[in-house]
C-alpha cells in the first residue's frame, strides 16, 4: 500500500474554517528560467498577412502555447521567420501605411512608407510588427533576441533542425 501524502500545514485554527486546511497545501506552478526547454520553429511568410505572422511568432517567442507558461519568465522558444518580403497588407496598406521616427532634434522626424521600407530593409516590417506586441521592458528585450527574420528562404540555423509551423 502506498504512504498517504499528508499535509500538516494547518493555517485556520477555527472549527468552522476546518474544511479549508485541507485545501489550502495546492501551490501555484512558476517556471524557472533554467528549467524551460527551448525549441525551434520556422513561420514562413510567404503570401501571408502581416499581422497573423506576427502574432503567432508573439505567442511562440512568449511561451504562451505551453503549459508551464509564466509571466515573468521567459518560458518561449526560437522564432525563424523566412520570406519576410513575401509577406502582405490587406487593404491599401502597402499605400498607404507609413512609418514614422523622431530623433528628438529640430528637424528630425521621418517617414516612409511600407513600399519603400519593403524596398530598403524587409526585415523591419515583420519585426516591428512583433516588437509591439511583446513587452516593452527587459524581459521583452530578451524574448527579441529569439527572433530571427530573414529576406529569403534561406537561413543560417539549420542545425538547431527547426520544426515548420504552419500559419492557418
């Protein structure tokens, strides 16, 4: 017969309140950073939309697909995106969407819209996509560097054998 599992922590001492010491030993699950097991994925946004690309890299770099997902931990896995200048906008978007900066300086602000940047540096379309919807904070800045996106098909981590995700 297996031993009993017996909880002496008794937190109430009260007769009416006796029925809560036996619930009450549960503990909530938090990961820990060196337990978490970290995989690979490849999203490719070939004829894509943007948006759902970059949402489910957001998730995947989160760890919000797994059971053992903690907050404030960084429980996500390896984000590979390839064919980032395949990827499209629905409606006027490629149009009429503009980015724009500021440098802080008299003069600075710049803008430019999604045909150009598609034209100067592709990349920064899908990841500026994904960086809004992680955290802006030092956890956010360490579940980025798990993000890779590259312009072709090609990409540099074959040995880590990423596993395709499929985008429905």
């Amino acid at each position: 017969m297996p031993p009993r599992l017996i909880f002496s922590a008794k937190i109430f001492d009260t007769p009416h309140a006796s029925w809560l010491n036996s619930r009450l030993p549960m503990k909530t699950f938090s990961a820990k950073a060196e337990q978490v097991e970290r995989k690979w994925h490849i999203l490719d946004a070939d004829n894509q939309i943007v948006g759902r690309v970059a949402e489910k890299a957001a998730v995947l770099l989160r760890g919000k697909h797994k059971a053992i997902y903690t907050n404030h931990v960084d429980t996500g896995d390896h984000v590979i995106v390839i064919n980032a200048e395949k990827a499209v906008f629905t409606g006027k978007k490629e149009n009429q969407k503009e980015y724009m900066s500021y440098s802080g300086f008299i003069g600075g602000h710049k803008s430019e819209t999604v045909k150009s940047r598609r034209a100067r540096h592709p990349e920064l379309i899908i990841e500026g996509a994904i960086k809004g919807m992680i955290p802006h904070n030092r956890l956010g800045r360490a579940i980025l560097r798990k993000l890779h996106v590259y312009k072709g098909s090609g990409h540099p981590h074959e040995a880590q054998a990423p596993a395709l995700f499929k985008i429905k």
